[in-house]
C-alpha cells in the first residue's frame, strides 16, 4: 500500500483553496475614526452624559455619534460621525479635511474601502469668556479629586 502512494503524482490531488476571513469589530473602527478627530482643532466629538463620567466608564462607551456600518460583500465600511464644531470655523472646510483624514487612516489601517463618510455637524462651540472657563476648570479639577465617602458616613447605627 506504502509502494502505491509513491506512484500518485502530487499535481493529482486537488486540495480545496483557503479561505481567508478577516472580521473588524465595530469598536476597532470607532477607536480609529475617535484618535483620528482627537487630532483635528476646533471640533468636538458628542459626548456621553454626567452618569457616564461619574461611573468612570471608558472614553468610547460615553462617545455618542460615532457610527460604523459594514459591508461583508463589498468589503467596504460606511462611517457616520457627528460633532461639534467651533464657531466661525468654515464648516465645508473642516468637513474636508475630517474628512480626508479618516479616509486616509481607515483605509491604511484596516484594508477596507471605505464607501462613504457622512459628517454631520450638531452644534456650535461658542468661545466661553475666561471667568466661565475659570469656573469650569476648577470644578472638574475637584470632580477628579474628590474621593468617594465611606460606608460609615452614610449609615449610623445609633439610631
């Protein structure tokens, strides 16, 4: 039996072809597309609410208005963000240039096409006047600083 294999030419046996699968999550995509406006001036990604900062969830759970979409046939993503943007700013300016840099980085950094990038711009950032940044600054300074109570400030059982 051992002699008959060695007689079977190799070009004979046909072996299926590999299949390649590569599968990116959404949250890989949103991760990409929220380092990629990090790096843009004078715009803000939606954020979420208090109850998100305070629970200490991650950056990308609080994130609203990052949405991904993919197209397994195509082998394409559809990217829908929106954001905030500084007043007087020139919106259609800014949209190119957001743009062009998450075209540049979703494609470079996972291979995919991307079939369309819908900007929607929700609000105006208006310049806040240095005694109300003042404020600001110092209350979330002491939001970060604060420590949570004890157990025994809450309960007393001398009741």
């Amino acid at each position: 039996m051992h002699n008959q294999l060695k007689d079977i030419d190799s070009k004979e046996l046909d072996l299926p072809e590999t299949v390649f699968v590569r599968d990116v999550e959404s949250k890989v995509f949103q991760s990409i597309v929220w380092h990629c406006l990090t790096k843009v001036k004078d715009i803000e990604p939606l954020e979420g609410n208090l109850f998100d900062s305070l629970l200490g969830r991650e950056i990308l759970e609080g994130v609203k208005g990052i949405h991904v979409e993919q197209d397994q046939k195509k082998h394409s993503v559809n990217i829908r963000v929106e954001l905030n943007i500084s007043y007087g700013i020139s919106i259609p300016e800014k949209a190119e240039e957001i743009h062009m840099k998450l075209l540049e980085d979703i494609t470079k950094l996972t291979g995919l096409h991307v079939g369309s990038i819908h900007i929607i711009f929700k609000n105006l950032i208006m310049p806040k006047l240095k005694k109300e940044q003042k404020l600001e600054d110092l209350l979330q300074e002491r939001v970060k600083t604060a420590k949570p109570a004890a157990d025994s400030d809450y309960y007393d059982e001398s009741f």
